[in-house]
C-alpha cells in the first residue's frame, strides 16, 4: 500500500506492507486524513518515532472480527490501551503505561491506504457529518477535554492564547459555555474565522504585548506552546486562576515557581479528549471546521502536502485515500 512514511526522512512508500486486524481490531481503509503540528515535530526528533505518520482521520472499516463495524465510516481514538492495567481499570484509558498512539508511539499512523485500530477505538460517523468535518473529530475532541477538567461558567472571564488549528477549535468549543470570551493572535486572517461567529479577538503582533490588564483573567487556555505564550497566560491571570496548557512545549520553560505558589495559580495539563462529544457537535453544526482547511493533496503527493503544512501560518492539510 502507499504510506507516508517517516525513518530519519520522510518519504512515500509505494510498498509497504498492509496491516493486518488481530483479534479485536479492525482493518480502515483510510478515505481522507489530517496533517496536525504533531506530524511534523514528529519529524524533528518528537517522540523519536520511526513509521508511518498521522492520527486525525475518517475511514471505512473492511475487516473486523466484530461484524457490525464493517461497511461503517468510522473516526478512531487514537491512544489503544491495554484494558488490564490498574490505570485502565480506574478509567483513566488514555493514559495506560501500556498503550500505544496512532501515528505518534509504537502504532503505525494512518496516513496511509489503511490503518488498523482496537474495534473499542472506533466510532461511526453520522450521516450528517461530511469526511471535511469527520477528520476534525481527533482535534476537536482534544478541545472537549477542557471542559471534561475544568467548570467555565458565563461569568468567567477566558482568554485563549494562539490562532492556530487548535487553537480556533478551543475557542469554538469555550465559546459554547457563555463565557465572557477573548482570542488572543498574531494572524488576523485566522481570526477572522471566530469573528465571523461573533468571538471576541485581538491581534497582538511577534514581541508586542496584548491591552489586557494584568491579573484581569479567571482562566487561560494556552494554545501556542511557546514561551512567549506562556509568558502572556500568566501576567493575564488572576491570582487564583486556571492556566490550561493545551499545546506540548519545546524546550524547558523559564517559570517563577515561587509566585505559581505566592498567587495560587493551577496549572491543567490538557491533551486528548472524547470523540463522542466532538462528533455531536459536528452533527448538531455547533462548531464550523470548514473555513481551517487550507489545502487538500492526495496521499500520492504526501511529501509535497508536508511541506505545505510547515509553512508558517498554514491552518489544515487535508490527504485525500484513493477512490476505490
């Protein structure tokens, strides 16, 4: 099969070998995939993976032990936990000491002609969700998972920090809840996107400081993963606020642990989230994943929509599988 494969270079294998479905997993044949800031830290030493790439993905199941999922168009979490473990036992699957992560630790990925996932991993896909919208589950979910940790009332005062992919899908998400809602960015082009859906914004230029008082927010979601990012999040919180990391860092962070204490701040680590929430919100038209797809390649030009996807400022690249 074609897979976009990652072993110190990137490349397309015309070759590879199809996976095979073991018992309790099922065998996707992969109709469109999305290319996330994870692929390519990936390929600057993340994880220190080797083999195929991606985790954001709709398909169509051809194999599978469990007659029901085959024929279905399916979404897949992507963390396969082992089920036994005291960490899965206490519900806490995603983070099995076991597991392994689609495209990311020690599973082949799905940008790919087929991917193979745990038959539990799977969810169909309604109707009325387009594979444009399907391939936004992983993401979107990832958003959800805030409100899976932390209560967002109407009357606190939030502030998202960073106009990326992730960072449009947070805001979305939070905006649901009522709160009284600002997105901070550099690209007013992107956030253009939450305007159009009545989100407060601000563009706030490289080195150049937002107008939001100091210590003025109840809670900042942290979408950047710089340091700069971070910095902002907590001169803007309140004493006694939340910060939610929502995006992987390079590098170590310079942090005044001290006044963390002094101030009572929480820091929430936040990463993968529920697919069934996010699947409902593409179903009920809550949230508009559309106007984040930048560009759409097909898998055969893998290497060139790659590429694509590492300019600065790119929002999503969609591989489209071949039409079979």
């Amino acid at each position: 099969m074609n897979a976009l494969l990652f072993d110190h270079r990137l490349s397309l294998a015309t070759d590879y070998p199809r996976p095979t479905a073991r018992a309790g997993e099922s065998l996707i044949r992969i109709l469109q995939s999305g290319i996330c800031n994870t692929d390519l830290e990936l390929m600057r030493g993340y994880m220190a993976f080797s083999g195929v790439l991606g985790h954001e993905f709709v398909g169509i199941v051809e194999v599978s032990d469990e007659a029901a999922l085959i024929g279905a168009r399916v979404v897949g979490e992507i963390n396969a936990w082992c089920g036994e473990c005291p960490t899965c036992a206490a519900g806490n699957r995603s983070h099995c000491p076991h597991r392994t992560t689609l495209g990311i630790d020690r599973r082949d990925g799905c940008h790919a002609d087929y991917t193979r996932l745990p038959n539990h991993n799977l969810l169909p896909v309604p109707e009325g969700v387009s594979n444009d919208e399907a391939v936004f589950v992983e993401p979107l979910a990832a958003a959800c998972e805030i409100l899976e940790q932390i209560q967002i009332a109407p009357t606190d005062r939030v502030v998202v920090i960073g106009d990326g992919k992730l960072g449009l899908l947070v805001a979305q998400v939070l905006a649901l809840t009522g709160c009284d809602l600002q997105v901070i960015g550099r690209h007013a082009e992107k956030l253009a996107i939450l305007s159009a859906r009545g989100i407060r914004t601000e563009v706030v230029a490289r080195g150049a400081e937002s107008q939001l008082p100091d210590g003025s927010v109840d809670i900042v979601v942290e979408c950047t993963g710089n340091a700069q990012g971070f910095a902002t999040a907590r001169r803007l919180v309140r004493p006694r606020g939340t910060i939610v990391l929502k995006s992987t860092y390079h590098g170590d962070l310079a942090i005044n642990m001290s006044m963390i204490v002094v101030d009572e701040i929480r820091l929430l680590g936040s990463r993968c989230g529920p697919f069934a929430p996010a699947l409902r919100l593409l179903a009920q038209k809550r949230v508009d994943v559309t106007p984040l797809i930048a560009a759409r390649y097909p898998l055969t030009d893998g290497v060139a929509a790659m590429e694509h996807a590492a300019q600065r400022g790119t929002l999503k690249v969609l591989l489209d599988g071949v039409a079979l």
